[in-house]
C-alpha cells in the first residue's frame, strides 16, 4: 500500500500549505482523517507538529551471527524465500532472509499477506527482538524496509506517536515524512530574526524534519528547543495582545470606599500579606483599565476575607460582584462568609446554584440589581442571566475551570474587574505561563494563633493503630474526616466511602459517623454540615469532595485511605480541613503495600513540610506541571515541546520580550509579521506551533 501511495503522489504532487486539511493528504480517506482528528490532527499544521512521544534507536546495525537473542537490533539482509503455514485458524508468514553470515527468519502470524511482499534477491533492513529457538535465529512481526527507499522505520533513530488503533506507526512516519517533502522549502520562519540569531537556533523547517527524523539525539534537543520557544512565544505573544486590548476599553468607575473603612469594622486585625493584598487590589480596582489579578495563597491563609472585603468595596456605591466555585459545598461556604461581612454594610449576598429553588426570581433580583453579591457554581454562566451592574468577578478554585467557562463569564461584562484564586501555590515563573495574562498577588502568611499541624505516613499494616488512635480522639471530643478515593464498591481492593462507613460505626457507633460525598443533597448536606458543627457528629466519611468549601475550625484529624491515589495539591488541600485553629491538629496518610516509590516520596513530602509553597515546588518537580495544574482543565494549548520546569529559562525570555514589543509597538526586526500573525492580521502566515 505504501508503495501505491508513493506512486499516486509522484504522478499527482497535491497543492499543499500548512492550512490544509490532513483530508487532502495522499492515502487519507475519511475514515483515517476521523482518526487523525481524534488525535487533534486537522490541518498539515497539526500533523508536522504532532510530537513523537519517544524514539528508537535503530542505527546499530548487525551481521545475522553477531544478533544477539532478547534484544531489540537491526540487520541488512537480502530476500531468499517466503512461505504461508497454518496454524490453527491462523495463517502465519515466514520468509527467510540471509547475509554472508547466515539466515534469519521473519514470521508474522495472521499476516498471509506479507509472504509475497518481499521480492526474492533485494535488499532489506529489518528491526526487532531477536529470538533464537530450535529453528534457529528469528524475528517475529519485525519493522522493515526496502533500501531502495528512504528509511524510516529502522537503520536509523526511529519517532513513536501515542495513535489511535486503526492508525499505524509506519502510516504516520510516511505522512508526515511526505509533508516535510512538499513543504519544506515553502514553510515561512515567522519567528524573530534577533530571537534566533540571539539564541543560535536552528530554522523552522529543520527543526520540525529533525524533531521528527534525527540523525542523532543532540540535533533532536536543538530541535526541540527552538520549537519549545516557538509555542512559549506565541502563548506570552497571546497574554500581551490581551492585556492591549484590555487598554483600549472604557474606564472604570472609581471606588467611594477606603481601605481603612473596610478595615474598620472587622472583629479582627488583618496579617500583614493580607493587608498588602487587598492594597493591590483596591488600588487596580481604581485604575482606568480593567483589572486582571491572581490572588494565590495556601489553605487556611485568609484569601477569602480579602475577596469579602474587595467584594464590598466594589459594590458599595450600587455595583455588583459575581462569585464563581466549582462544587455546592464551596459556594454555600463562601455564601455565609461573604454575607456575614457584607451583611454589616446593607450589601444583600445571593446563592445561585443547580440546587436553589426559586431561579427566576433569583435571576430577577440580581437584574434589578437588588442582590449586590451573587455567589454560584457554573449557573452563574446561564445565558439567561443578566446583571444590572457587574463591576467585579471572582473565580474561586480557578484551576478546575476551563478558560473558556472564565471568559463566558467575563463576557457578562468584558470591561468588570476579574479576581481568580488558586489556593494550590504556584511558583511564580509557572504563574506567569499559566496566567501569563494576570498579575499575581500572594498571600504569604497564615493568621496568628493557629495551633500545630502534623501528617503522619503511615502503610496500611498500620490501619488498626490509626483507628486505634482516632478511637481516642473521639472519646476525647474531637472531630475529623475520613477520606476514600471510591464511592462504592468498585474495582477490587479500592477503599469506597460505603465499606468504610459500616466499619467504622461497628467500631465508634451508629450516631458518630456519616457520609459526605458529591451525591448528597443540599438539605441533606447543610443538614450534615450544621450537626458537625454542633458536635452532634464525630466523623464525616467522604471522598475528595471536602477538598475544598468545609470550614469547621474545630474539626482536629484527618485519616486518608490509600493515600496515595491523590495527588499531591489535593492531600495538602485535604489537610487544611483539620488546621484552621488554635487546636493541634493530624493527618493520617495511609499506603497501599501496591503504592509505588515515586508515590511513596510524593507522600514523605507532606510528611516533612505544611507550606504549601514547598509543597508544589516539589510536587513540580517530581511530576510536572501538567498534573498539577490541569493543563487541560485551563484550555491553554498544551505544551508540545516545553518541557516545564526545564525550559522555565525560555519562559521568562519569551515573555519579556512579546509584553515588551506589543505592548511597546515594536514591530521592528521581525516582530511585526510574527505579532500579526499571532493576532490572525496576516492571511496564510501561520505561526504553526
């Protein structure tokens, strides 16, 4: 079939550019252009930067009695004979190739086919794992080629793609290798000429042959590197065409409430971070242009009592706030703390959920304007509903929206403040890819009086003794959660709320324990929620639901089974449950004897440190920041080539330079054609990464 296919694209050579349908590709029928976009792959474009997920190193090539059995090689052999047998219901072919050292033989089972696919006397280089049994020295289903064409698949460093079945490892190398073909001479290097020549990089057409078909593996890294810029570049180049546009929007009105009025009237003394905090953000709130913040901060920091705070001073004087979280449980949290400081001002709070009864009238009174400060979950993205006055939105637990939810909800007024908040800390170079079009604003500092916090990592031979103690704890009064990464009954041996609930009332009682999880009604969970604040309830078993919206300061332990099926960030969050008092509080992280070592490490973290800073920087490390973030989840491109925290360097250069040539209007050296392009200005220039 390959070789049909070359004939077909000799004789008619198609009309292609980087724009093109993958469908107008030689060998691509519907059906393999449907497999082609399950993977994402919808333009030629998608198709040369579908990066390899690993490589083969196929350049060392053997005589056949040097092969040696087990290991994966590749001999140059000639063709001698072919044969068809039956085996059962299947058809195996077997042909024999030799070289002046001896014969090996290629089998491929329910292949027939392949029998009469290699002709007798010609030459060919063949890749696999060798085996050598009673018929002497084999491969079974090894890659081939013909060494009258290119090779591809072995002799030489060989990509991988994570595919679709129905979709082949040869299929894709021959696409794309015949794309580089066309194209190559025609592909316009768009980036700056000063970043390459300042960086020394290679050009946009030899970096994408060589990502694709190295010749060794330190072309392959250069490689990467420049198209690891070229994707940095154009996402900081998006951030700055953004904060441009939001330049050119109409002023803000300005804020008629203090920071010392504000301040005034609380019970208590803000800490220092959160009094720098709320500065900052009172004083973008009074500029002309429309301000965009993160505020981050770990668990129990104070980051809600300055969004209160901010909330007020932005509706005072008739304006309205639009607060977004992603479960029931958050929302209905941050409408008590938000009411119970706005209440004191006149300022009415509203709760907006899939659960609140009486939508239309809710809806009305929020046009009307009558509530000033509405909080919901993704109801709030209704098209239905409208504000009479949105100055301010604030997006809490940011990182389990997606971008496009925050800008359905920024385009109920594109020119309102906007506030997202994250308290899963990120470094501040990560910050700045992720929220690369916000300024960042940390809350460093936990209120004062806070009591000691410990995590105990413990295996599951371990279990009873940590019952044991939370036995005691229980005697004593104390409160706390127990965390299970199931439901119910599932796959075999996963720890589920149900099992866990009957064994721990047959061993506290019936009346101390409940269930908490994301299928309990609102009733039901307010319900739950006020007996444990009333202490009529000793523990709460759920799954990771708690992770965020539970607020009861009195709450001093936490056991997690199978620890080690959540991720770092959740487990911290997890923890900040039981820490949020004057009263010492613990964490029990139980293992599975299965847990891995990288998990096993992952937990010794929370083990050894409660700041939640540390806590990501090393969970950056360990895993990248595509897990901990949700690169998805943000609906940023996904990061084909940069490699984070690796390529943090590159990072920081392409964003000082795209802020400083858009938001400067230089379009000198280069800038302008790649700022165009970037901006969809300039037809046919496709910035392709």
């Amino acid at each position: 079939m390959i070789s049909s296919v070359k004939k077909r694209q000799k004789r008619n050579k198609p009309c292609l550019s980087l724009s093109s349908p993958v469908g107008a590709l030689p060998g691509v029928g519907p059906k393999r252009e449907a497999l082609l976009a399950d993977l994402g792959i919808r333009t030629v474009a998608d198709l040369l930067t579908f990066a390899p997920r690993r490589y083969l190193d196929r350049r060392s090539i053997r005589k056949i009695a040097d092969l040696r059995p087990g290991e994966s090689q590749t001999v140059i052999a000639q063709a001698r004979s072919a044969n068809i047998k039956a085996l059962k219901r299947k058809r195996i072919a077997t042909v024999d190739f030799e070289d002046e050292t001896g014969t090996l033989r290629c089998v491929w089972f329910g292949q027939p086919y392949m029998a009469k696919h290699f002709r007798p006397k010609s030459f060919y280089a063949l890749s696999g794992t060798v085996r050598i049994d009673r018929f002497g020295i084999s491969m079974i289903h090894p890659e081939y080629e013909d060494l009258g064409e290119d090779l591809l698949h072995t002799g030489r460093i060989v990509p991988l793609y994570s595919l679709k079945k129905g979709l082949g490892q040869r299929q894709m190398r021959s696409l794309i290798k015949f794309v580089l073909d066309v194209l190559s001479d025609s592909i316009v290097d768009l980036l700056p000429s000063t970043v390459r020549n300042e960086l020394n990089l290679c050009n946009l057409s030899e970096a994408l042959r060589t990502i694709h078909f190295p010749s060794c593996f330190d072309e392959l890294e250069a490689a990467r590197k420049r198209l690891a810029l070229d994707e940095l570049l154009l996402l900081q180049t998006l951030f700055a065409l953004g904060r441009l546009n939001r330049r050119q929007q109409k002023r803000q009105k300005r804020l008629s409430m203090s920071q010392s009025d504000l301040e005034a009237g609380l019970p208590f003394t803000l800490t220092r971070s959160q009094t720098v905090a709320l500065s900052e953000i009172l004083e973008s709130m009074n500029c002309d242009l429309p301000m965009r913040r993160l505020l981050q901060g770990d668990v129990g920091c104070g980051k809600t009592v300055v969004l209160s705070l901010a909330a007020i001073a932005a509706c005072f004087d008739g304006g309205q706030v639009a607060v977004m979280c992603p479960t029931e449980i958050l929302a209905e949290q941050h409408y008590r703390t938000f009411s119970s400081f706005a209440s004191d001002f006149g300022i009415e709070v509203g709760l907006l959920t899939a659960s609140s009864v009486g939508r239309n009238q809710i809806f009305q009174q929020i046009e009307d304007g009558r509530i000033g400060i509405v909080v919901g979950t993704h109801s709030l993205l209704n098209q239905d509903l409208r504000f009479g006055d949105l100055r301010l939105i604030i997006i809490d637990e940011e990182q389990r929206f997606g971008v496009l939810q925050r800008l359905n909800l920024i385009e109920k007024n594109p020119e309102a403040h906007l506030i997202v908040v994250t308290a899963t800390p990120i470094p501040r170079t990560l910050a700045l890819a992720i929220y690369g079009d916000l300024d960042v604003i940390t809350i460093d500092e936990k209120p004062p009086g806070r009591g000691s916090h410990k995590t105990r990592v413990v295996n599951m031979s371990e279990r009873d003794m940590v019952l044991e103690e939370i036995g005691k704890r229980l005697r004593l009064g104390e409160q706390g959660y127990f965390i299970c990464p199931a439901l119910s009954e599932g796959e075999h041996g996963i720890s589920n709320v149900e099992k866990v609930i009957s064994e721990l009332r047959r061993r506290f009682g019936e009346a101390k324990i409940t269930a908490l999880t994301g299928k309990t009604d609102r009733i039901t969970r307010e319900t739950i929620l006020r007996e444990f604040r009333e202490k009529q309830i000793g523990i709460i078993v759920g799954t990771s639901v708690i992770e965020v919206g539970v607020d009861i300061p009195q709450a001093t332990f936490l056991v997690v089974d199978q620890a080690e099926r959540f991720g770092l960030s959740q487990l911290h969050q997890m923890r900040g449950r039981v820490a949020r008092s004057s009263n010492d509080s613990i964490s029990y992280l139980i293992f599975s004897d299965s847990a891995s070592e990288i998990a096993r490490r992952r937990l010794a973290v929370l083990e050894s440190t409660f700041d939640g800073f540390e806590v990501a920087e090393q969970d950056l490390l360990m895993r990248g920041p595509g897990e901990i973030i949700g690169t998805r989840q943000h609906g940023l491109p996904e990061l084909k080539f940069a490699k984070i925290p690796d390529d943090l360097d590159l990072m920081v250069y392409a964003r000082e330079n795209a802020f400083r040539r858009v938001l400067e209007d230089d379009r000198s050296e280069g800038w302008g054609e790649w700022i165009d392009a970037v901006s969809g200005v300039t037809e046919g220039r496709v910035v392709i990464v």
